[in-house]
C-alpha cells in the first residue's frame, strides 16, 4: 500500500489512489468578515491559537499571530488573510486551527473555508466545524478519519442547510495531524529527544499521521523533499466526471458551471442547488516522515496564480510559518488574483 491513500465518495463509492496520481495535477484542474478560533469556548480545554488582528497594511492585509507562536513541539502554525480591496468588497472566508485539539498532545486541526453568495457559511463553519468534527469522532471513536470526516462533512452540511446561512455556501479544506509516541526504533517512526517537566530527555519514536478532507477547489499541497504533492481534488465544472455526476443528477454545466451559477460543483451550504452540488467530501491519509517539511492550505485566491510546486519553491526556506504565510499571500496579490485570500502553513518540527 502507498503512503498517501485517498478515498473519493462519490454517490457511495471509494477509490484507492496511489502518490503518483496524487502528486500530479487532477484532471482539467479540476470560491463573514473572517471567522477564526477567536472566542469559540474549548472543547476539553484543548490549546487554541486564536487569530489576533495586530496588524493592517495598506491592501487590508490582516496578519494574525498565534497566542502561542513556536511553544509546539510538534508543528507551528502561521495564516493571514486579505479582502483584496482591489477586486472583492467584502471578505467571505474564515479560518480555524487549533493545538493539542480535544485535548489530544500533538494532535492538530486546521481548516479553511472559502464562502460564496455570502459570508454566512463560511463564517458558520469558521466558528462550528471543528465542534461537529469533534462530536463525531467522540461518538464514532472507532472509525478511521477519513469515514469521519465523511460523517462530519454530511452533518456540517445538514445543520446549514437548516439555519439561516443555507442560502449562501463555502468551499472547503479541513486537515487533521495525529502523532503517536511509541518504542524506539519503530520503522515507520521518526525520533525525536522528548524533555517533559526537567526530567531527563530520552530518545522517542514517534508516528505521525496527517488526514484531509476537501470540498471544492480549496486546496491542500504537502512538501515532500521539496516536492508539491497534492492532498485535495479541485470539484469544478470543468471535470469530466463530476459534470457527468451533476447530469446524471438532473442538472446542467453550462460554460464549466453547475446550472449555469456556481463555479465548483461539491460545497457545505448551497441549499438550492443541494440535489446537484453535494457536500461529499475527497479525503487523504498520508503516514508522515522526515521528509515532509510543511503543509499549505489556502483557498483558491492562491491557487488561481500559483502552482502547487511554485508555492512550494516560493516557501521551502521560509522556516517561520507566519512569513511563509505572508510570502504566499504578498505572491497571489503581486499576480493579480482577483479574490479573497486565505492561506495557511503548517511547519512540521522534529524537536
């Protein structure tokens, strides 16, 4: 078995999908005032890094920092957002990260969520998915995460679509990192000196495993040896297979959107158009090495000027997070996109 497993649901179905086709681009490549930690009440007192606005630039640049910045031996966290006052009057996504999530040491959760037609969605989901993500797992302790992310997507989409916010919808990228201590020497562990408390530092092995879940074209790009891979599928009109999904369910793609309107063909809210743009999410598990230096989500503000390898390159020596995340963003602006930013990296340490 590959490393990076994926698994599409599609009307029910999973594929497995090996590296190599998710390293490559998918076929046809194949978007609230923001919305962060800030002010959600923890769940099982886990660590949250709140995005605190400190700083505006003259393009509306909002830089938010992490309570906590680099105090994680794990990975380190950096995001910042931009209206793009050029192009968009209003900023429609949100953001969530949290450290030690549900009180887990070492366990990590991040998402971006990219909203249209409003910001109530994405705003929702900014300040309540990690939550439904939560409440599933709690209650489905033994599934695999991808299943529940599958479960929490569906309930997600569910409860917008029964509140005020169904009419509008966001595009999403959620990721989940777990890691595991165990006995040294363990082959598919790395090794890291663990000192607790002043006690003694001892050599550890540990696993680390990271999941994705991602409905529409916000995208997450893992850097493996320097190599942009893939971790999300891009749901537009302009894939052959999904335009075949929304025929087959009674709708059109008309100049690569559904019915003519929406741009991306899976997404959580969008009640009117639920019978064709479903909220299945495309989930990855990937087993994390030494080799994996840092994960990128952003929405497609980014992606619409940058390749997957060119965000890689831009950031691959950046070791602080935060400027890594400014770097990305002051790129996508530079290149003229023309819609709001959100981008976020995630540094994977050792130590």
């Amino acid at each position: 078995m590959s490393e990076v497993q994926s698994v599409s649901n599609l009307l029910g179905t999973e594929t497995t999908t090996n590296d190599e086709e998710i390293t490559g681009q998918t076929k046809d490549d194949l978007t609230s005032p923001t919305s962060s930690s800030t002010g959600i009440e923890l769940v099982k007192e886990q660590k949250e890094c709140s995005s605190i606005r400190d700083e505006t630039s003259a393009e509306g640049t909002e830089i938010t920092t992490p309570k906590e910045h680099a105090q994680f031996p794990y990975f380190k966290v950096g995001v910042v957002e931009d209206c793009n006052k050029r192009y968009r009057r209003t900023m429609e996504d949100a953001h969530c990260y949290f450290y030690d999530f549900a009180g887990v040491e070492g366990q990590g959760f991040f998402a971006i969520f990219d909203g249209h037609a409003g910001k109530q969605a994405a705003e929702w989901c900014g300040n309540h998915f990690h939550e439904t993500f939560q409440e599933v797992l709690e209650k489905n302790a033994t599934l695999p995460i991808p299943e529940v992310f599958n479960l929490t997507f569906a309930e997600a989409d569910q409860r917008l679509n029964e509140s005020a916010a169904k009419h509008s919808g966001c595009t999403a990228i959620a990721a989940l990192v777990r890691t595991d201590i165990c006995d040294e020497g363990d082959e598919n562990g790395g090794t890291e000196t663990v000192a607790r408390n002043g006690t003694d530092s001892a050599k550890k092995a540990y696993k680390r495993a990271l999941y994705t879940a991602n409905v529409g074209d916000a995208r997450a790009v893992l850097c493996r040896d320097g190599i942009a891979k893939r971790l999300s599928y891009d749901h537009k009109g302009s894939d052959v297979q999904e335009a075949k999904r929304i025929v087959d369910a009674g709708g059109f793609v008309l100049n690569n959107r559904v019915n003519g309107v929406l741009a991306v063909t899976r997404s959580l809210g969008d009640c009117s158009m639920k019978g064709c743009v479903v909220g299945a999410p495309y989930t990855t598990e990937t087993a994390l090495t030494e080799k994996d230096s840092f994960l990128i989500l952003a929405c497609d503000g980014l992606w619409d000027v940058c390749s997957d390898q060119d965000a890689v390159d831009l950031v691959k020596d950046v070791m602080d997070p935060q400027a890594a995340s400014e770097k990305l963003l002051e790129y996508a602006l530079q290149n003229f996109s023309m819609d709001n930013l959100s981008v976020m990296v995630v540094r994977f340490t050792n130590t």
